[in-house]
C-alpha cells in the first residue's frame, strides 16, 4: 500500500514537468498562483474586446492550461483545437473562429507557416523551447513575441513587448541571474510560483531553475541553456543553445540539436542532429564552422535525421538525439 502525502492547501491543479532531464515531477499550484499568472499575462498583454485564444498546446501542460485559466479570468473564448496537431486544421479553425491570439511552439510556428493566410491572430506567444535565429526570420511578417516560463510558474514570466524585442519580466516577476561573461542559473520571485514538487521540497519563495541566462544593462533577461545541458570538453563550458543557432544558420540547415557525447581524450565532444535540405555540403558547412565556433565547441559527430526527436511539450529531446545511432 502506498500512501500519497497531502496535497499543500489551496491546491488547485497539478502539473507534471516535461521530464526533458529526467523522469517527470509533480508539481501543486494553487488557485492563488493561477491568479497571478493569469493576472500577470493581462498586464502584459492587455485582452480586447474581441479576443479570442487559440489552444493548440495540450492542457495538460502549462502552457494550454495557462490559456483556459487567462480567458476564465477575462472571460473570453477559446478557441479549442481538440485533436493531435494538424497545421492546416489547425490554421483553418483559427480562421474560421476569428482567433486573434495563439500560444505555440516554435515546431508548431514552422508546421504553421505555409497555412495562415487568413489567420487574423494580433499576438503570437512563442515559447516551450528555444527559437532559433531563423525560424524567427521566417515568420518575422508575423506577431510573434518570444517568451520564457516554466511549469513552476504556470507558463510565462518573461515575455518580448513586441516581434523581435528582447525578454522583460512580466509585471509583479522579479528575476536575478548572472552576466553575459558568467551566466549563472536563472532565480524568480512572484506570487505565480508552485507550492511545492510533489516528491521534494516547496518551491516559494525562489525558484532556482535549471536554466542559464543573464540580465544586460536595460533588465532584458537572455537565456543559454539549461546547466544540466552544458557540455565540458577539454575543459571548455559548450551551451547548445549557443552551438545550435550557428548551425541552424548553415546553408543547407534546417534545424539543429546539439549535445555532449563521452570521449576517452576530451571527457565529452560536441555532436549534432542536423534536419538538412538538399542544398547541405557539408565540407562547406565544416568550413563554416571553423570560422566561426572555437575547437572545443564544433561538432565533432553528426547525424542527419528527418526530423529532430521532440518531448511532448515541444521542447528538443537531447536525450534521444544523443542515442541516434546514425551518429558517426
């Protein structure tokens, strides 16, 4: 017989991380916390009369549950797409129903591209995972505003005022982080944080996240990586992050998943999962990335994939694209 432990009070919801290190965790949020976030989300982007949400992202996780809670709270509609991700479905419903915002993913934004012609969407929160350099250029006609959150916070905390401006912390989010030179893990205050991880201990006051970032000199917040993602070879920190949009620049490249595998000399070297088109050469890609990535921070190992392995969340699975065995 196992015996649950009690739920905090005021529980209202619990969520499950994406598990993109690790199994998944429990996490409790109360109503307060919904509250916050949604009341947080509003300042930020003020609801109008006749808006709209588009959800598309599972409500199991807190980016399409954040969506149901923000238009409770205004009431105002969702627009529900009910079915596993179809892009011209998808586009289609919101056409059809008038959304005028929309939460995604930026593999569901590049799924999207060729298919909203009539969308009629004011604001596009983008976020789950990082969007690289060009997939932003691509839907640059787009509204798209970059933002950052965690299932700890019940979505975003940091979001772009507006297409191609950096990260600020929504209203009521305090954040601290390190510098551009030395980043260090990103730590959050705001009445939106969780009560606590179902199997450890509470999570208010601080969130100490797993993610690495720093504030510049006008409080815009960038994030590099996760900590538990940097590679160390030779010696050397590698942030995928950082590696990933320099091959995701490449010609030839369409999308790019980096990680760290063990070698006997360098403790690790850096490998990569590459989407390519036709046009990739790769002699000229290595070319490319010797003038521009340091020794220690070119792939050393490459696998050519159809499509990069994905959580359900949106977010790469570096675990997965490690494992590839067409990597050589």
């Amino acid at each position: 017989l196992v015996v649950a432990a009690p739920l905090p009070p005021d529980t209202a919801v619990v969520l499950f991380t994406s598990g993109s290190t690790g199994s998944p965790r429990g996490i409790a949020i109360s109503r307060a916390a919904l509250v916050a976030a949604a009341a947080s989300s509003a300042a930020h982007l003020p609801f109008r009369d006749d808006d709209r949400w588009l959800a598309c992202l599972p409500l199991a996780h807190s980016g399409g549950l954040a969506i149901v809670v923000r238009c409770l709270v205004a009431r105002r509609p969702v627009v529900l797409h009910e079915r596993d991700f179809d892009a011209p479905a998808v586009a289609r419903l919101a056409a059809e129903r008038r959304a005028t915002l929309a939460s995604l993913v930026p593999a569901q934004l590049d799924a999207l591209l060729p298919h909203l012609h009539d969308a009629q969407l004011r604001a596009i929160l983008l976020g789950g995972a990082p969007a690289t350099p060009a997939q932003l250029a691509a839907a640059r006609h787009l509204p798209v505003h970059r933002t950052y959150g965690l299932t700890e916070t019940f979505g975003q905390i940091a979001t772009a005022r507006e297409p191609g401006a950096p990260l600020v912390a929504l209203p009521g989010v305090a954040l601290a982080a390190g510098t551009a030179a030395a980043p260090q893990r990103i730590r959050i205050r705001t009445a939106q944080l969780a009560t606590a991880y179902l199997d450890g201990p509470p999570i208010a006051p601080e969130l100490v996240t797993a993610d690495l970032g720093y504030l510049d000199d006008h409080d815009a917040l960038h994030v590099v990586g996760r900590a538990d993602d940097v590679i160390i070879s030779g010696g050397e920190n590698v942030h995928p992050a950082e590696i990933e949009a320099i091959l995701a620049a490449t010609a030839g490249v369409r999308a790019a998943c980096a990680f760290g595998i063990p070698d006997p000399r360098w403790g690790q070297v850096v490998g990569a999962a590459l989407v390519v088109s036709a046009a990739f050469d790769r002699a000229a890609a290595e070319a490319t990335w010797r003038a521009t990535l340091a020794p220690h921070a070119r792939p050393r190992r490459l696998a050519l994939v159809a499509e990069l392995p994905a959580l359900p969340s949106g977010k790469p699975d570096r675990r997965a694209a490690a494992a590839l065995a067409a990597v050589k």
